[in-house]
C-alpha cells in the first residue's frame, strides 16, 4: 500500500511540506505496513498544459520539464493514494498546484489511470478562514474528474481534509484544531485503504 503526498508550495520545508510529512508520518504509525513518499513540486519548473493533444494519442506529454520524472514516478509507483498539500492562495490552489493537476490529464486521456486512486486533501493559509475548504474543494474537483475516489478526514473532525493555518503562535504542533484534522485525514486513508484492499479486483 502506497501513499504518495504532493507538496504544492513553493517554498520547501515550510507550512505545506511539514504538515503533509506530519500526516504521512500519523499514516505508517497506524498501520506500518503503508510507505509513503512525498514529492515536492518547490524549485521545480512545472509550465501549465499547452493543449497540444499530444496525450490524446501517447502516454507521456511534450512538455520536456520537471513534471516529467514525475509522471514517470506516478506510472511505475502508481499508489493507492494520493494527498494533494496546497498553500492557499487568493482563496484557491497555488499555481503549482494548478499546473500539476492540468498536466496529470494524460492519465485521464490514458484509460483514466487514476481511476479509483483514493485523492484527499490539505490546505493550508496565513488566516485561520483564509479559504482553506474552497481550496481543497477546487481540488476535489480535479480528483472526481479523475475518476478518483475522494475523501475527507474522519470522525470525529469529518469535514473536507486537512485544514491548516501558517500563523499559529508557536507553530504548527500548537493548533490542536488543525492537528485534529490532519489525525482524522490519516485514520481516513488508513480506515479506506482497507476497504479498497479488501474489494474484489473485479467490483473496481
Ligand atoms: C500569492 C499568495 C496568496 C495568498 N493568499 C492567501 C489567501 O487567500 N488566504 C490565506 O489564508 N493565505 C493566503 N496566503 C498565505 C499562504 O497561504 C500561507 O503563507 C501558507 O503558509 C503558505 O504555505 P507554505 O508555508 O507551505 O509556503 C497567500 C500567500 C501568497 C504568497
């Protein structure tokens, strides 16, 4: 069982990677036998879909840039799990963000490749209501398109993902109100992974 994690912040090591490595890290402590990885999309140059139709006809794309080893990566590893971490920005996803899920179409135009990929969320903004939900809903919305089996965090939060604010007092680890979140989004994967695992490969 694979989880990969998408860290779409630019700025590496900051809010979106340490609470996406903080729910990865909650994931194997409750069940051990998940790996995880996270891939950082900081520093990488991702250029936006240019429409070009090359991936109606090939399963790779024109665009020679750093998404490249990444769709390498997500068609050999193809996980079982795939948690998109967004700063928000102007109330949505960041532009990296954006750009990811746009070129990630060649997996739709290929068979719809994520097909059943369990997708779930974090958003994470300098205020406490900065538009953390309507980010995480404009993602949802590429997950569905997808075909993706969407999900939020668990009860007893139950809401729409996990849900983070940068500005806390003190950092991350003392906002007990995101931390919430970030447990019951694991306990979710972990809680759906077993159903996937235990659904006959026909019922998929
Ligand atoms: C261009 C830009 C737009 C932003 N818009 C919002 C916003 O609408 N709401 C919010 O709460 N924070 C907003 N922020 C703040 C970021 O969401 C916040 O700093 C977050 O921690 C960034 O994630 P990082 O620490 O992983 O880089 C914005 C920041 C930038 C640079």
């Amino acid at each position: 069982m694979k989880v990969t994690a998408i860290a779409a912040s630019p700025r590496s090591g900051q809010m979106t990677h340490t609470v996406l490595n903080y729910t990865l890290d909650k994931i194997r402590e409750i069940n051990p036998s998940v790996t995880t990885e996270l891939i950082s999309l900081a520093d990488k140059v991702i250029s936006p879909c240019t429409a070009c139709g090359y991936c109606n006809k090939n399963f790779s794309c024109s665009i020679n840039d750093d998404m490249e080893p990444i769709i390498d990566n997500l068609k050999e590893s193809r996980p079982d799990v795939l948690i998109m971490g967004s700063p928000v920005y102007m109330g949505s996803m960041s532009a990296q963000a954006k750009a990811f899920f746009d070129r990630t179409v060649l997996f739709r135009r290929n068979n719809f490749a994520f097909k059943n990929v369990i997708g779930c969320c974090i958003a994470v903004g300098a205020s406490r209501n900065g538009g953390q939900e309507l980010t995480i809903q404009a993602m949802h919305a590429a997950m569905l398109i997808h075909g993706m089996l969407v999900i939020g965090d668990s009860a007893p939060t139950a809401h729409f993902g996990g849900t983070g604010w940068a500005r806390v007092p003190g950092g991350y680890e003392n906002d007990p109100d995101s931390l919430a979140t970030y447990d019951s989004l694991a306990q979710r994967i972990v809680e759906t992974l077993a159903l996937i695992k235990q659904t006959p490969k026909e019922a998929k």
